[in-house]
C-alpha cells in the first residue's frame, strides 16, 4: 500500500491580492471658492466612502484567508488532510450553529465581479473549518498485521508468540480525561469500564500491569513539577487478580499534566530483563491529549521499542485534537506500533477486544493450536465493510457541512445565489473525489486481504504438512 503511506504535505497556500487602482486626478478649480467646494465636497465623499467598506477587498481578506491548508485533489491528500475546528459536527444544530455564526460574519462580502482565485479562497475557508478527519487505510492494514499476531513465519519477530506474554496499559489521568463524553460519562470512567472488560478474561498464564500519569496534583503552573514527576506503576507485572486489580484501577482519578514521555520512561525501565527472545511485550497506551511537562515520548518510544525488550506500542488517542492525534501517531509509527483514534467508550473497547482475542490466540498457541486464516480472511472482509462506511459517513457529513456553509453566507448577504451555486459545484467535485477515493481504497484493501492471507495459509500448510482446502 506504498500509495497509502502518511505523506504530510507542510506547504501552505499563501494567498495574496491586489488593490484596485485609484481613481485619477481632479481637475484643478478655476477660483480659490471653485476650489475650496470641490475641497469640501471631496471630503464629504470620502467620508461616506469610508463608512461603506469596499467588499471582497484582498486587505479585508489576508488575516482571514491567508495561510489556509490546501484543498485535497487526490486520494492521499483527503486521507492526510488535518481536520477543521467542526469535523464531523452537525453545524446546523441549534448548539454549533451560534459559534460558527460568528464565523460566517467575519467573512468579507465577494465581489460581484470575484475571480476564480476569490472562489477558491471563500471554499478553502468553509473547508479548512469542516474538514473531516478520514481514516487512514494504513492504520488497517497495521491492525491485520496485529490480528495475525502469532505466526512463526511473520517477518517482524515481535509478532511471533514467546513463552511468556506481557501486557501492560498505560493510563493518561491528566485534568482533560474528567471531560464528560458519552451517555454523562467522563472519559476516565468510559476508559477504566473499557479495561476492565478487556482484562476479565485474561488468561491465567499472562502478566498484566497497570501504569498510571497525571493523577496527581492539579493543571495548575504551580502543580506542573509534581504532577509530571508523579508516574506509578499501580499494578505491579504480573498475572492478573480482578479484585486487586480493580482496587488498583479506581483509587485514583484525571487530575494533572501529562508527561507521556515520562510515562514511556518508567515502562521501558520496569520492562528490563523481559528479553524479546522468550517474551512477548505488548503496550497500551491511552491518553486524550498532547505532551505537556516537555518531553518527547516519540524519541523515547523510539528507543524503547529498539531495545532488546521490543514492545509492541500501541497507541489509543481518545478523543484527541488534531495536535495530539499527529504527536501520538508519531509515537506509536516510531513503536511499529499501531495508533488509533477513538471517540467514545464503545469505540475504545472495540480496540481493546482486539487485544483480548490476541490474548485468546497466545493461549490456543501455547496448546500448539494454529490460527483459522480462512477466518482471518472473513474478519478483514467486514473491517473493509466498516471502514467504507465511516468513510462515506464523514463524506456525506463533510458535505452537508459545506452546503450549509454556503447557505448561511448567503443568508447573511455575503454571496448571492449565483455565487452559492459556484461555491456549491466545488463541493460536488470534492464530492466525487471522496467517492472515487474510497471505491479506490476498498478495492486495494480486498486485494491485499486475499493475497496476505494465501500467504499466511500457504506458509501454515508448508509448515505443518496441512491439506487446507483451497
């Protein structure tokens, strides 16, 4: 999926304009009282001209429309678009539509005679604040790799199941997890539920821990000190007891910063002596938000990930802006690990009964079990599905937000219908792009599922002397 790959483009459009040329000289006056009317009435006009502000002048527009991120013309650049302020946000209900007003109102009045480059500025405003954030295929294709986790023949050897598997979660309990999300509950709360239904059916044999940040302290200057200093691994490695784990899990609450890189530091210190050679090393880590006590977890998960204990680090943003969501991607692509973004707590315990079933597949293999491909094959089948939908969903959302937009600059004397239905017919394109893209991407997907999967089946059969039925 070379095609696929996280290209971040960092050039900005700059936009510039150019004022309209004066009108020319007056006619000098004929008698000093010719003179001193024309004066006056000079300035009488320039007064009322002062009080009507020229429309869709290229100075009423350079704070605004200056520096915007470019508009996707191709599969990549949707899948690596930064999403705006109101992705994937209903900007017509009552409750987003009072901020983004005020939006609409600083937009400056197009012109009646607007240029082609005038209409891409105006939609290249509208989009760079509804953008959505599309999935990326790639992050798929990692999660099949994850699913196939096991198999003796994997080319990465961190993937291939040792003697004794290891697991640990670690925790953001910064002041931002006590943000109220879905159904009244705080993120915190949806987080721990959503471990400890990952962690009930542990098996026996495996070690789990828990490790915790920003629990301690406050968001405060004054606290930052304390609160980055304070990483507790508050369920010591090993193998998993409910009762104490759960006692472990709900003593604390989100209070302070989040010194990630720190966080990453004290697992990569707890983690000596659990060579890759006979250990699987598995790391969770789940945090809604950016490095904030000024370390850098992308180097540190680098070279966590590069030392003989060779973890698997896997990375959840729970509903993370665009900042934390690039950061944290970092981390787990400089892991080999896996990042996904999640929104709500059901969302969060779909990743973490990927994990589980991991878990149940190093349990069969250690009763010299091997994996089901034809199965696996079925599995990606329905991720494909899944992932075609999301994407159409935002597409469809993306759009509608877009329409809207428009509409609300026309309600509010900014355009007239003719240039709402330019505007619109840009949106149609970006439309069909988002279409095209994903029939691209899906039929890219099923062809490597079909032929990762042959691969895996034959390597099984050659391996084991099996007569898998074609």
């Amino acid at each position: 999926m070379k095609k696929f790959a996280a290209i971040l483009f960092c050039s900005l459009l700059i936009i510039t304009g150019c004022s309209g040329e004066k009108e020319g000289s007056k006619e000098e006056a004929t008698s000093s009282q010719s003179s001193s009317e024309e004066e006056n009435n000079s300035e009488e006009n320039s007064d009322k001209k002062a009080e009507k502000p020229e429309s869709g002048t290229s100075e009423d527009q350079s704070e605004l429309f200056n520096n915007l991120p470019k508009v996707p013309t191709n599969t990549i650049e949707l899948v690596n678009q930064s999403p705006g302020a109101f992705a994937d946000q209903e900007v017509e209900t009552e409750v987003v539509q009072k901020d983004y007003l005020k939006l609409m109102k600083e937009v400056p009045v197009l012109k009646e005679n607007a240029t082609e480059e005038d209409y891409d500025k105006y939609f290249q405003y509208i989009y760079s604040l509804v953008a959505t954030d599309f999935d990326d295929p790639k992050d798929l294709i990692n999660k099949w790799k994850f699913s196939m986790f096991g198999n003796e023949n994997m080319e990465d050897p961190r993937l291939q199941f040792k003697e004794n598997y290891n697991i640990e979660i670690i925790l953001d309990s910064s002041g931002s997890m006590a943000k109220v999300a879905q159904g009244g509950k705080t993120q915190m709360e949806l987080a721990k539920e959503a471990i400890k239904e990952f962690l009930a059916n542990a098996p026996e044999e495996a070690n789990v821990s828990l490790r915790v940040y920003g629990h301690k302290g406050t968001g405060s200057d004054a606290d930052k000190e304390n609160s980055c200093s304070s990483i507790e691994q508050v369920y010591k490695l090993k193998p998993y007891n409910q009762e104490e784990f759960n006692k472990a899990l709900d003593q604390f609450q989100p209070s302070g910063w989040t010194p990630v890189a720190g966080a990453l530091e004290s697992s990569k210190a707890s983690f000596e002596g659990l060579d890759a050679k006979k250990n699987t090393n598995l790391i969770y880590l789940v945090s809604d938000g950016i490095e904030t006590c000024d370390g850098d977890p992308v180097e540190v998960a680098e070279s966590f990930a590069g030392s003989n204990v060779a973890p698997i680090i896997n990375v959840i943003g729970f509903n993370v802006d665009a900042e934390a969501q690039k950061q944290l991607q970092q981390v787990a692509e400089s892991a080999n690990g896996i990042y996904t973004t999640v929104s709500n707590g059901e969302q969060l315990k779909t990743e973490f009964k990927r994990a589980q079933e991991v878990l149940e597949n190093w349990e069969r293999w250690k009763n010299d079990a091997l994996r089901n491909a034809d199965a696996q094959r079925v599995d990606n089948s329905f991720e494909i599905l899944g992932f075609s939908n999301d994407w159409n969903f935002k597409a469809r959302r993306q759009g509608l937000n877009i329409s809207y937009s428009i509409d609300m600059l026309r309600r509010e004397g900014k355009i007239t219908f003719e240039q709402a239905d330019d505007l619109k017919t840009r949106k149609n394109d970006l439309g069909d792009l988002a279409e095209q893209s994903i029939d691209e991407i899906r039929d890219d997907l099923h062809d490597l599922n079909l032929k990762k999967i042959d691969d895996l089946r034959k390597q099984i059969n050659e391996k084991y002397n099996t007569s898998t039925q074609q």
